[in-house]
C-alpha cells in the first residue's frame, strides 16, 4: 500500500510537467463556423442577396480571425487561406 501511495504522488508531482497541446479550446469551435460559412457562400454563389452575403462575410471575418488565433496546423492553413481570399477579394 505504501508503495501505491508513493507511485501515486510521484505521477502527481510529474502532471504540471505535461505539456498540453497548444492548439486552443476554442479552435474547433470557430474552424467548423469558417468551414461552415465558405460552404454556404460556395454553394448559393450568386444567388445570395447582398445582405446574406455582407452578413456571412462579416461573421466569416471575424470566425477566421479567431481561428487563426486559436488553431493550428491544417486548420490553421485553412483558415490562413481563406483570410487570403477575403483580403485579396478573390472567390472562396
């Protein structure tokens, strides 16, 4: 028992050494929201109004911003390119 114990605290004392992923909590949440608004915005092309394709566009900025900020890897090669396109006014 006195070994368990000791096993034990010597695997606590080791979880503040653990490195977590850097990748942020929010990053999936915000990588689907883009995902989900270039989607949109493919599909119906030119037959959005202005006024969904200003608000998906106005909601799509700011879901990339904070998926660059958030992710990291394919999401956030992802998101980068899609920030490219909206900077460079080219189609999604």
């Amino acid at each position: 028992m006195k070994n368990l114990i000791i096993a034990l605290l010597a695997v606590i004392s080791m979880l503040p050494t653990v490195s977590f992923a850097a990748e942020g909590i929010t990053c999936n949440i915000f990588y689907t929201d883009v995902e989900r608004k270039v989607r949109s915005i493919k599909s119906y092309g030119t037959n959005l109004s202005r006024m969904a394709r200003d608000k998906l566009y106005e909601d799509l900025k700011f879901d990339t911003a904070q998926c660059l900020a958030e992710c990291e890897g394919q999401k956030f090669k992802f998101c980068n390119d899609v920030a490219l396109a909206i900077e460079q006014k080219k189609p999604l």
